[in-house]
C-alpha cells in the first residue's frame, strides 16, 4: 500500500465520529492547558495516562497528539497576554507579542500566533507523511547493533542537550536506566534490585514514574517557587484581525518559521528554543522595520510561532519510526504507547498501519480544528487565566493520587508515586532534566535487549557495534555530541581571551 492509499485509510479511521471527538477534546484541552502557566503538555498526558488505560489506543492517542501540539498554539496567549512563557520555546514570543498587547494590538498578535501555527502544523504534517515512509524503509534494514547504536544516540543527545550540564543530564539518565532494571530479568528470571520487596517484582510501573515526575513533582515546584509571581493580564484591545500589511508581513516568517523548525524537531535533543531564537534572529535581520523589534513587531512573533509549531509536529518522525522520544512529552506519548503493549517503530507500521496512519491523520484534522477554536473562543481562554493556583494546585495532585491508585488499588503505588515525586521537585529544583529519567526508563530495557541480541549474534565479540557501518557511524555521532561542546567552549574561550 503506497503512502496516499495508507494516509486516505488513515482518514477513513480519523474521521469516524468517535475518533473526532477524541480529537475535538485533545486540541481544546490542548490549548486550555497551553494557556495555563505552569502546566504544560507532558504533565497534562501523564496525569491522563492511568484515566485512559482502558479505552480504545487509537482514539487515546489521537487526543494526546491533540494535546500536545494544541498547547503550542494556547502557549501564545499566556505569552502574549501575560507574558509568562509556559514553555522555553515561547519565550521569544513574550518578548515582542507583549509589547504588541501593551500598544492595543493584542488581537493581531494573536491571529499571526494562531494562522502561523496552522500554516506550521500543516507543512509539517505534510512533510511528516512524506519522511516517515522512507524512514521507515531505512529502519527495517537495522540488525540488534544498529538499534542499540541508536538508541544510545538517544541516551547521549537527551541527556546532553537537555538541561546545564551534561553531568546534571547523565545523572538523570543513569537514574532512569537504575529504576527500568528494577524487576525480573527477561532472559535468566532472576530479581533485580528489587531489595527484597514483592510488589518490586514486576518493576515500577512507567505510569506512576510520568506522573510522579511531571504531574506531582512539577505541581510543587510551581506552586513553591513560581506562585509568589504577580500576574498582569494585558487587555483585549482593538480589532482581533490583521490588517493587509501585517498579512503582507507574516506570511514569509511563517514559512522561514516552519523550514527551521522542523528539522530541529526530528533531530534527537534538538527541541524548540534554538529555532525560535533562530527565526527571531532572522526576522530580525530580514524585516524592514527592525527598528520595531523590541516595541512589537509582529514578525518577531509570526516566525518563531511557526518554529514552535513545526518543531513539535518534527518530534512525531523519530518517535513513530524509530521509538525515540526527542522531547518531555514524546517520552510520555512513547510510555502511552506501551501502556497498550505497542512499541513504535518501523514494525509497528507494518503491524499496526491503522493506528499510526489514522494518527497522522487526526493531524490535519487537528490543525483545522485548532484554527477554528483558538481566535473565536480567545475570552474563554483569557478567563482561564484568571483561575486561582492553589486551586489549580491541588486538583493536580487529586487527580495524580486517584490516577496512580486506581492503576491496581496499591498503596504501594501510591507511595512511590509521591516518594518519586518529590525526587522530581528535588530534580526541577536544582536544574537536573527529569525528561531523560523516562527516556531511560522505557528505552533502557531495550537497548538491553538490543545489546544481548547482538551479542548472540558476534558469539560475545564486541567489536560488532563497530565493524557494522551503521552502528559505527551512530556511535561516531555518539561521541562527537559528548566531546564537541566541551571543545567548541574551549576554543571560543580563547578566541576570546586573544581578543
């Protein structure tokens, strides 16, 4: 079946009229939570992780590709309105969508923010349906070794790039490999550190990790450290539409936008904030007006909201060919897909073609939907704004306490649910990436089976992983991310210091 035959049956799946509404409810709790600081996408699709365990995986995973990339589009209000980024890849959107509220032209802000990440969203689906075929094909082609080369790519890149340190982000990782061991070994049936505790035996469930992490640990890092922040909601001034110059001024960020974002996306690690800056710097030095930049120029918020956008629909191309997660939430998406019994991967296109092509579909549906929602409903989401935190606080951890409990009624769950969430609070607090903590978890048994595979294969040599030209150019990837920053700094240091 050609690419167009499997995206047409992948309609056929999106539209039924249950798998619309999951959509429907996926892109505007989406752009609810986008709009809310302090709680993002990953926290959102952790806290509905337990909640959605017994319902069909193909409409629960469309709801939560709706809610990850509506939040980017309700990100732009808060950023916009009360300039509070809920997210890093938002930041350069405060920073001219803000002064373009505070001179009354909230509403074109808005409507550039929302038509660019339709325009984003859509490009990059399109091209996300193009890529992942091909991908795909590529991927069939890996043995043992080239997986678990790549996949220590992955370990490398999240814990690396994530984070200040690459020490900080190591640490996170090798935590996260410590508690995907825990539990009977899948080969010998032997107990691994389970420290003698019989519930350990069957391991941590992944479930209570996420939440833990991203539901209970952030909720009290925000609620300890970010609550004691002023709010100013800057008002609904003017007309909502743009006018034909700020068209005429748009449309080219918007397509430079997408063309930076989307590459950065499907590489592991590469994340939203570099191509936001990057298209900021860009408009910048294109536009003009640069002399706007700074008091509100809408290029300056056109661009980057189309970086944003196409980086988030990016991430969709590792995640669904390869299993690799490049980001918080497509670490928690991928735990949603074992939650299931499902690995993505180039085999699951094969096994599973419905799904992952109804999936891709519900997209395009999406980005419509979004569109439609985001400028006409604008007063519902400033209203959302306005609910008080404690209250949004605390109904987190409710729903985190009854999520982790009803997974099986275990009060042993329950205390490592809050025993890893406070490990999380702990982690935020001192600038340690909680993401690589799940991405070792789910990859690194794996990446162990991958490993023992290739062993079997080589009789025990381990020279495999190098003599394959796949796995030894991965593993060359590997270790220039490991030692190029270190050296780059150096180098720029004394450039520097010359000068």
């Amino acid at each position: 079946m050609g690419t167009f035959e499997a995206l047409m049956a992948g309609f056929a799946v999106a539209l039924t009229p249950i798998n619309l509404m999951w959509g429907l409810i996926g892109v505007t709790l989406g752009t609810a939570i986008g709009v809310m600081p302090g709680v993002g996408p990953a926290l959102t699709i952790a806290l509905l992780l337990p909640a959605t365990a017994s319902l069909d995986p193909t409409g629960a995973l469309i709801m939560f590709a709706g809610i990850y990339y509506g939040a980017m589009f309700g990100g732009s209000t808060t950023s916009i309105l009360l300039n509070t980024p809920g997210e890093s890849a938002t930041i350069v959107t405060a920073m001219e969508g803000n002064m373009m509220a505070k001179r009354g032209r909230a509403g074109p802000a808005l409507a550039t923010a929302a038509i660019g990440s339709f325009v984003a969203g859509t490009i990059a689906t399109i091209l996300l349906t193009v890529m992942a075929p091909l991908v795909v094909q590529v991927a069939l082609k890996f043995g043992p070794a080239e997986y678990f080369a790549v996949m220590v790519l992955a370990f490398t890149t999240v814990s690396a790039v994530l984070g200040a340190s690459a020490a900080r982000g190591l640490a996170s990782l090798f935590f996260g490999l410590t508690i995907g061991l825990i539990g009977l070994d899948s080969q010998t049936g032997q107990a691994r550190f389970t420290l003698g505790i019989p519930e350990l035996l069957d391991g941590i469930d992944v479930v209570v990790v996420a939440v833990g992490l991203f539901a209970v640990g952030e909720t009290l890092y925000v609620a300890t450290y970010l609550n004691r922040l002023e709010d100013k909601i800057e008002k609904m001034k003017g007309s909502i539409w743009m006018t034909k110059a700020d068209w005429r001024r748009s449309w080219g960020p918007w397509l430079r936008g997408t063309a930076l974002g989307f590459p950065f996306g499907t590489v592991p690690a590469g994340g939203a904030e570099i191509p936001t800056f990057l298209s900021y710097s860009i408009e910048k030095k294109l536009s003009k007006n640069s002399e706007e930049f700074g008091k509100g120029a809408i290029e300056g918020v056109a661009g980057p909201e189309a970086a944003n956008n196409a980086s988030a629909t990016g991430t969709l191309v590792p995640l669904l060919t390869l299993g690799l997660p490049t980001t918080a939430t497509a670490a928690i998406i991928l735990a949603a897909f074992q939650q299931w019994g499902l690995q993505p991967g180039p085999l699951l296109f094969e096994t599973q073609p419905l799904l992952i092509w109804g999936l891709i579909a519900s997209m395009y549906v999406g980005n419509v939907l979004l569109l439609i929602l985001n400028l006409p409903l604008v007063g519902i989401w400033i209203k959302l704004l306005e609910i008080p935190r404690p209250l949004l606080y605390a109904g987190i951890l409710i729903f985190a306490t009854l999520g982790a409990y009803g997974l099986r009624n275990s009060w042993f769950d329950l205390a490592l649910l809050y025993g890893i969430g406070v490990i999380g609070f702990v982690m935020r607090r001192y600038d340690i990436p909680v993401a690589p903590v799940l991405v070792g978890m789910i990859l690194g048994p794996l990446a162990e089976q991958q490993f023992r595979r290739a062993l079997a294969i080589s009789q025990g040599d381990l020279t495999i992983f190098f003599t394959q030209p796949i796995s030894a150019a991965v593993f060359a990837v590997t270790a220039l991310v490991l030692i190029g920053p270190p050296i780059w700094k150096r180098l720029s240091g004394r450039k520097v210091a010359a000068a």
